[in-house]
C-alpha cells in the first residue's frame, strides 16, 4: 500500500529527501511521473489514465506535504522500512488503507519507475 501524509503534517520537509522514488512534494507543487527515477514515455497511472511522464500533473494537496500514490513503493527494494515515516518527528506519514498492495506488486511498481 502506499503512505499517505495526514493533516498533521506540520510541513517540516524531513520526509521528502529520504524518498527512493521522489513521491512526496510539499503542498501546492506540481508533480511528474519522471522525477526522481528512470522511466520515459507514458505511464499508466492507478486509475488507468496514461500520461506522458513529464507532464505536469495538478497537486494533490495544497495546504501540506503528500505522497504521489502511483510513485510509492513503501521504500520496498530499497531499504526495510519506509523512510518517510522513519524521519516524520510527528508519526503523520502513514499506510493508507485505501491502497493495499502485496511486497511483488510494490517490487513491481519500483521496476516501472526504475528501468534498467
């Protein structure tokens, strides 16, 4: 599953270095697919939209930081645990229910962003 920032976040930016995949933008940035990893072209996102990996995409949250669903790997490939939550001094990085995922699926999603 991927990690989700609550409203509790209190927009410290410790999180946001420590991502493998570069899936946490502080509130109110546009994001891509592209940053922080390997991939080019288009990517499907969770929804099934395909978008090309550079395009711009809309913030997720304007007021904190958040975590681009489609992007988190839960650190899975890259270290034991993920590392947001690890340096979040306030426990507000945390797994979003709503997003369940076996360790293949998020090893799978680490080699879609991250072509050899």
């Amino acid at each position: 599953m991927a990690i989700i920032i609550t409203d509790e976040c209190i927009n410290c930016g410790a999180c946001e270095p420590e991502c493998p995949n570069n899936a946490i933008y502080e509130g109110a940035v546009e994001w891509t697919i592209s940053e922080g990893n390997t991939v080019t072209g288009m990517y499907t996102l969770e929804g099934g939209n395909q978008v090309d990996v550079e395009d711009k995409q809309a913030p997720i949250e304007d007021d904190y930081y958040f975590i681009v669903a489609d992007k988190c790997t839960e650190c899975v490939g890259f270290h034991e645990e993920p590392q947001c939550a690890a340096v979040c001094p306030v426990d507000c990085c945390v797994p979003d229910e709503d997003r369940v995922e076996t360790e293949e699926e998020l090893l799978a999603k680490k080699g879609r962003l991250h072509v050899a």
